[in-house]
C-alpha cells in the first residue's frame, strides 16, 4: 500500500445531495487533511437514467460551499483522471476481458423474464433469492444460439463457493460474509456499462485509494468488492463503514424528517460553518466536551476510532443552536442578505430592494439576530419592522391599552417624542422614564403599552433602538392608528 492516504468522496449524481453524503464527504476530508493525504472527487454516474449533469454540479457547488475542496478529480484533474466513471469506459472494458478470458465471468444470456421466474420460485420455497448459476457453463454452442435469437448477454462473476470474506472495518471493528449466499452478480450490464460494484473496485485501485469511508448501507457491497479485487489480483483497501443517520424518531432520516439535503438548509439560512460543525458530531464524538469546532479544529482532532458504530440521530435542535452560534458572530448586514431572500418570498420587500433599504434593514436584523437559528426564522420576526399598521398578537395585548392610564402616558410620550432634538436609543428610554416619574406609574404602566402601541406584541426587541431605527414619523403614526383602534 502506498504511503500517502488517499481517500475519496464518490458520489451519484442522481438528486440532491443528501446530508449524509455531505457527511461522508467531511470524514474524507478530515482524514485526507489530518494526514497529509489527498481527497479524490470521482463522479460515479454508470446509472445512466438517473444520473443528471444538473446534480453532479449541485454536488460540487454544495462541497465547496461546506469548504471540502478536493486536490484530484472531475474539474480538476490528476494523475489517475478521467474522475468520471461514464469516461473510463474503456478502463472497465479490459479488466473485464481479462475475467472473462480466465473464466473468473461469464455472459448470462437470462431474459428479465426469466431471472423474475427464478427469483419468485426461490422466494415461494422459502429461500434468499439469488442467481442459480444457468448461464456458468454454457457450451459455445448455446452461447451462439442465444446470440443468433438476439439475447444481449451480461457479465456475471463467478463468485468462489464456501468461501468466508473477513475484513477489519475501522468502525465496525470485524466483520464476516459467507461467500455462498452472494449468488454470481452482474459486473457488466446488456448494453456494456458496469455496475458500481464493479467500477468502484477498478477506480479505487487504480486511483490508490488507501481508506475507502462510506456510508453503512454500502456495508453489504464490501464483500463483493473484496472478492472482485481478489480475483482480480488488487490489494484490498482498508474498508470503514459510518452508521446510518436515524431521524429523532429513531427510523433511517428521509424526507419525512424535514429537509435532508444540504441545499436546503444552505437556502433555510443556514452556515457552511454550522454544517460542517453538527455533521462532525454526527457520528464522530470528541474526546472532550467540546462542541463548537472550526474546519481546522476538526482537522486536528478527527479520528476514525471515535466514530460510532451505532446510528446518529439527527438532532435539528442541536442544529438550530449550533447554527446560531455561528450566526451571532456574523454582521447584521451579512445576516440581512442570508435572509433577504426570504423576506421577499414573504412580500415584505421587493426584488428592487436600494441599498438604503438594506441598511435601515440590517439596523433592525441586529436587535432580532440573536433570537434566530437560521436566517429564514427572519421572517417571522420583522412583521414589527414593515407594517405600520399595527395588529394586536391577542386580547391581552388589546386589554394593556384600555387601562385609565393610557390618554396620558399616550399624549405625554407622543409630546416628548416629538420634541426630541436627536433621536437615540438612549433619548427614548430618557422619556420613558420620565413619564413614569411625571406620571407615578410603575414601568410596565408605561412601557407595555408603548410597545404594545408600535407593535402590537407585548414582547420584542429594545424599545429605544427600535424606535429609533423607524423614527419619529412611523412611530407617531403608528401610535394614532393604533389608539383609534380602541374604543
Ligand atoms: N456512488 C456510491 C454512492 O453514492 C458511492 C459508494 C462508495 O463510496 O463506494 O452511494
């Protein structure tokens, strides 16, 4: 085995680049960076239905956002390229003579049809489906007689009997397959394109890849693999197999959980940071009680032997509040334009919106910035913001302006407010607290109904500062409208 660790992330571009991926792809990357190894992107689209150009490009506009760039593979090239599997055609091809020339392949001529047939009798006697063998020993004459009718054959292995595949995975620690229930598989498909199976094992040795880590679900693959590069006379690769990642009710994540692609979140507001952050921890445990990392931090203390061999659970409160971390550290114009798509899906500003707009915008972002998981949250929060036409959130907050109290403090703070020379947070709260004074009111007698006056809420964001921030004519404005309301 070669020095170097090389690692690789192959994805299927078949549709949204789904977070688990997005999580194999960091544990790669990690151990690519932890060791001075390369990380090699290869594109394994030999599903020729389902693989889009579309989501390859998604894929990797998703990696580089998370920040996993990659040193080998589709756009940038390396030694070993091509990196896409539908351009190795011909790589596959000869390996493929070579099995087939030793007897380690053979065509199989079986119709659908006829594998149905087989698969239904297997299942109805009680047994594992599994290839029975017809096409093994085909004479040449069958094989030309089956040709002559049309049949376009594929490529089966011939999977060695009693035989015990064994590998120490570097999650799962050991792990054994009894070679007699693999059936002989499909290698090469009727119109000559490879299966995964098939492609991964030539692509992973001849791109000397060292540490193959992959999701659970290919755990079942890894024999077959094993028995492919055995046949083939290629050194095996060391195998580690991530647990699979359950949703909170403890059943494999899916789209009934919420958003599971990283797209999503990425248009939910969410941080690369943040992502890359909860992923980590999805699987992976510290040694310690850390749970903030930075991508260099990971880097440092990554290791394959703390991580999990039981499932993650996909956690969207840790998330949330991980997400939030790194969005408190953002400015509140950065943070305004993470939600600005948002806010103009929910049509409180438009398309045109001028860069004063944004600014005045970003003024208000940073007294509800801290309140937010992600940026979309925004757009339940500025409602206070746009409208000046003020809506009471319940009877309660109606209730605080019918006080006996109300004409006064109203027509005092509506005086004060108007007076003052420069408006400012402090310059507000000033008044306020005058009102109390001239008044005897305790605080709440004054600043509920205030708030509640603007807004409509009994609770928001710093009085002051958001008085400030709509001014003293959207604010008188909003005082009358509102008091006209009550009756
Ligand atoms: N193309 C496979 C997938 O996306 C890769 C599996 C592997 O890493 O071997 O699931």
């Amino acid at each position: 085995m070669s020095e170097q660790v090389r690692v690789r992330f192959a994805p299927s571009p078949t549709g949204p680049f789904h977070i688990g991926g997005a999580r194999s792809a960091l544990f790669n990357w990690l151990i690519a960076r932890k060791q001075g190894g390369k990380m090699v992107l290869r594109v394994e689209d030999t599903d020729l239905e389902r693989s889009t150009k579309e989501s390859e490009e998604n894929i990797k506009e998703a990696l580089r956002w998370l920040g996993l760039t990659w040193d080998e593979g589709v756009d940038v090239g390396g030694p070993y390229a091509p990196y896409r599997q539908t351009e190795r055609l011909d790589i596959y091809k000869q390996y493929t003579e070579s099995l087939l020339a030793n007897g380690q392949a053979y065509p199989c001529y079986c119709t659908e049809d006829e594998l149905e047939a087989e698969r239904q009798a297997l299942l109805a006697e009680g047994k594992m489906p599994c290839y029975q063998g017809r096409c093994r020993n085909l004479a040449e004459a069958d094989k030309a007689k089956f040709a002559a009718e049309g049949r376009k054959p594929t490529i089966r292995f011939r999977v060695p009997e009693n035989q015990q595949i064994v590998f120490k995975d570097l999650v799962r620690d050991t792990v054994s397959f009894d070679s007699n229930g693999i059936g002989d598989f499909v290698i090469v498909k009727s119109d000559g394109i490879p299966v995964y199976n098939y492609a991964v094992v030539i692509d992973d040795s001849s791109m000397k890849i060292t540490h193959v880590i992959r999701a659970e679900e290919h755990l079942s693959n890894t024999p077959r693999q094993i028995l492919l590069y055995q046949a083939l006379g290629l050194e095996v690769p060391y195998f580690g197999h991530i647990s699979l990642i359950l949703g909170q009710d403890r059943t494999k994540m899916s789209k009934r959980h919420g958003a599971t692609s990283v797209e999503q979140y990425r248009k939910l507001g969410y941080l690369p940071e943040a992502l890359v952050n909860f992923l980590a921890l999805l699987g992976w445990a510290p040694n310690s009680e850390q749970e903030i990392f930075s991508l260099e931090e990971l880097v440092e203390n990554f290791s394959m032997d703390r991580v999990a061999k039981n499932p993650a659970v996909f956690d969207i409160d840790k998330l949330n509040w991980i997400n939030a971390h790194y969005l408190k550290r953002l400015t509140p114009q950065q943070v305004t334009e993470l939600a600005l798509p948002h806010l103009q899906a929910a049509g409180y500003i438009d398309e045109s919106v001028t860069e004063d707009e944004k600014e005045k915008l970003a003024q208000f972002m940073a007294l509800i910035q801290e309140h937010l998981s992600y940026a979309a949250q925004a757009v339940d929060h500025v409602d206070v913001y746009f409208h000046d036409q003020v809506e009471f959130e319940n009877e309660e907050a109606e209730a605080v302006l019918r006080d006996a109290d109300i004409p006064q403090v109203m027509n005092s703070f509506k005086q004060k407010l108007a007076g003052l020379e420069e408006l400012n947070a402090a310059a507000v709260q000033a008044v306020l607290k005058s009102i109390t004074k001239e008044l005897k009111l305790g605080g709440k007698k004054v600043y509920m109904p205030v708030r509640v006056a603007i807004t409509g809420k009994m609770h928001g964001p710093d009085l002051g500062q958001f008085i400030t921030i709509i001014g003293k004519e959207r604010t008188l404005k909003r005082l009358d409208s509102t008091l006209a309301k009550i009756v």
